[in-house]
C-alpha cells in the first residue's frame, strides 16, 4: 500500500470536513430569515412614502391619457 497516496487523501477528506464544519458554524442559527418574502409582521410595519401634490397631479394627467387612448379597459 501507498501511505503517501493514503495520507494525502486523508488530508484533503479532513479539509472537506473542516470546511463543511465552519459551514455549519457560520450559520445564522438565531431564526432569522436570509431571503424571500419577509414574515407578516415584519410586512405591515413598513411605512410608504407620501405622495406630492405634484407627483399626484402628473399621474392623474397620465392616468387620463391611457383612458382616452384606449389602452386601459373598464372593470368588469
């Protein structure tokens, strides 16, 4: 048998190991969530900006111009 073949695979399977290890450790593990869509509660606290005046006078322009191109239909 070839111990230096032998031993040289023991290494790389104990850094895969040691790897895998820190992995796990430096998992967040407190119940946070990393990604998606955030829990219910966490939703309804968000506070939306206000529109302005302005803002909303040039989408009320825009709004009326679709309507009188056509290009948006009626609730059934």
């Amino acid at each position: 048998m070839d111990t230096k073949r032998i031993l040289a695979q023991l290494r790389t399977e104990r850094g895969r190991l040691d790897r895998a290890i820190a992995a796990i450790e430096g998992l967040d593990l407190t119940g946070r969530r990393r990604a998606g869509r955030p829990p219910k509660a966490a939703a309804t606290q968000r506070r939306r900006g206000r529109m302005s005046a302005a803002a909303r006078r040039k989408l009320s322009r825009l709004l009326k111009q679709r309507w009188a191109q056509g290009k948006m239909k009626p609730r059934a």
